[in-house]
C-alpha cells in the first residue's frame, strides 16, 4: 500500500525583515519580522509526500530531479515531524499505523514551484513551509499551524511564516531550545485585500551570497545590525502592526521601505560588503520615490530582498496598473537584458 497527502504554499515577503540568526542550528533570529503572505494561485510550492512499507530509504525530488535529503535542515525537520506524529487508521484501505511505527517508515517526497526556478524567485520559505505542512498532515500530526511553523522555521527561517495567509509576525522568541521562536498571524489575507504586489524580475541569475551566508557575516561584523536588532526593529514592528491593523498606507509605505533600505545599508556595513542590490533596483527605487513625492503622499511600496528583484506593493488596483505602464515605459522587458519580466499575480509580462 502507498498513503499520501498533498499541501500547496505561497511564498513570503517580509515588510520588517529578519537578517542574523541568535542559534545556527535550531535558526533562531536576532529579531521579530513581520511578512505578508502571497495568494496561494501565484508563487508557491506544491508538495505530495508518501509513506509505503516497501519504501527502502526517505527521498525527495524537486521539480522532478532528485535532491538530498541528508542536509541537516531537511533531518531536522523530518525527524520533529515524526517525533509528533499520531496514530492513523484507513479502514478501506485496511491500514493501521501506529505513532511508533512512522519512526520505521521511511517517506518519498515531489516538490513543485509554480514558478521557473531560474527566475530567481525560487524562495527556501515555501518550499520548507510546505514539506512541513504536507509531512503533518500524512503523519497525522494534531498540532496547530503556530506550532508546525517553529518546525519549518527549522528548515529556513522564513519559511516559519509562510504556513499562514495575510500579514504575519515572527517572534523571535526568547527560550533556548526555540520553542517559542514561532509565526502568529496578525491579519487575514481579507483585512487588507487593496493591495497589489508586482515582483519586477531584475535578474534571474542566482545571487552570489546566499542569505545564510550573508546573515553569518553581518552577524560577525556589522555594528549596524546590532544597532538595528536591538534599537530600531523592536519600535518599528509596533508602528508596522499599528499600520497593518488600521489599513494606513502611507505608514506602511513609509516602514516597509525605510526597513529595506536599512537591511540593506547592513549588507554594505558587513566586512567583505555585500550587494544584493544593482543599478537597475537602484534605479526602480528612485522612480517609486519620485512618484510618491510627487502624488504627496506613497502610493507604492518596494523592498528587497536579498537578490535585485524589486517587490513592488501599490495601494490599490489601479495604482497598480498605473505602476505597471510607469515600469514598461523606464524599464521595457526585453530577453536577456537586466529587466526580463514582471510577475504580476499569475501573468508574467
Ligand atoms: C532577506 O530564511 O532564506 O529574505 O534562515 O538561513 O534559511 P535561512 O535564511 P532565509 O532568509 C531570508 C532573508 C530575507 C528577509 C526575510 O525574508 O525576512
């Protein structure tokens, strides 16, 4: 016999964003962030996990080729998953498992992104939240979603947020063994359904420092991260959820790009410097900057992450389509040049 369970998660984008980790291992941040959730039908990761007796070792294989599974994060995921898992009874199929049995029974897991991977948007958040989500649910695990994100936090630290929709907050958390490092929701996707989110595809090229590595370094040499994990973040995730839960977009904007652009001033504090971003981001920013003061008050929001793919957030529909002429008329896509495409829910220009 072989059982199965399916999960489908969207991809994350942080607003406050998290940079250095406290605890390498159990990936437990140095701050709160606070990320918003995209509609599940645009970027996200789908996975089928199954479990068979005849199955000889746990495998998985992404976008149909096969990857390791015997990286720590991947370990440490499946091992606290089953550490929960519960019993589970298919009378049709005349199956029985009991919670000690899964520790024998090894799993095959298929992940897709919805989205080409070499757009450089393949983001570690959906898939991990993902695995997480759809190993629970086969293993029967009875736990809430708070509780299954302080396990895919254990993959990628992102990925903690991405088990629940809208606007979403990562409590650092202050215990050792992480437990209560974990993602709560502030809103539902409903509070705050004006907003439109654009990804401007600046470059599909994997970036040079993974967020990992990046993170290690600033940890180890910026004074500025200290400076803004300790001072600025823990103030602003207070104004930002005041922004969030009174819909104002001219806080929220104001927050959301102020945080970019300070994670990014800490990349360039780190010792070698880091750029994520290039002249085109560079470039994307001064447009929205010169737009809004223009109008007089914000009308888009952009962040970064760490990459030079511009996260465009407008304040409604039809900014949005004014935002997207603006971008076509200063940044026309064209194959192979350093703007290639937008992203904007699910068409791709
Ligand atoms: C810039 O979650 O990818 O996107 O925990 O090492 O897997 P690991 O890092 P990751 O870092 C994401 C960093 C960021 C900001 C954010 O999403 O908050």
């Amino acid at each position: 016999w072989v059982l199965t369970a399916t999960a489908q998660t969207p991809t994350n984008i942080a607003v406050i964003k998290y940079w250095g980790k406290r605890d390498e291992t159990l990936i437990l941040p140095v701050n709160d962030s606070i990320s918003v959730t995209l509609d599940p039908s645009h970027l996200c990761t789908t996975t089928t996990v199954a479990v068979s007796p005849t199955f000889q070792q746990d495998r998985m294989w992404l976008n149909g080729k096969e990857v390791s599974l015997s990286g720590v994060r991947y370990q440490n995921c499946l091992r606290e998953i089953r550490g929960r898992a519960g019993d589970l009874e298919d009378k049709e199929k005349g199956i029985k498992i009991e919670k000690k049995d899964w520790e024998k029974l090894h799993v095959h897991v298929s992940s897709y992104n919805n989205f080409p991977t070499a757009a450089g948007l393949a983001s570690s958040a959906a898939g991990f939240a993902c695995l997480v989500f759809a190993l629970a649910k086969l293993m029967n695990v009875k736990e809430d979603h708070s509780k299954l994100s302080a396990i895919a936090r254990q993959g990628s630290g992102s990925a903690c947020r991405s088990l629940f929709g809208g606007f979403v907050k990562w409590v650092m958390g202050k215990e050792e063994d992480g437990n209560d490092s974990l993602a709560v929701q502030l809103v539902d996707e409903k509070h705050w359904d004006d907003l439109v989110i654009i990804i401007a595809v600046v470059s599909s090229r994997q970036k040079e420092t993974s967020s990992t590595t990046g993170m290690r370094e600033s940890v180890e040499t910026s004074l500025l991260l200290k400076h803004r994990a300790e001072e600025i973040v823990p103030k602003r995730i207070l104004q930002m959820e005041e922004a969030i839960k009174n819909r104002d977009f001219a806080s929220f904007a104001q927050l959301t790009c102020a945080d970019s652009n300070q994670f990014h001033a800490v990349c360039l504090d780190t010792s070698p410097p880091i750029f994520y971003m290039n002249d085109t981001s560079h470039r994307i920013i001064s447009c929205v900057e010169k737009w809004n003061r223009t109008e007089g008050s914000p009308q888009v929001a952009y962040t970064f992450d760490a990459g030079p793919n511009a996260v465009l957030i407008a304040r409604d529909r039809k900014t949005a389509t004014q935002l997207l002429q603006r971008l076509l008329f200063h940044f026309p896509p064209k194959p192979d040049t350093d703007l290639n495409s937008y992203v904007i829910g699910d068409k791709s220009i």
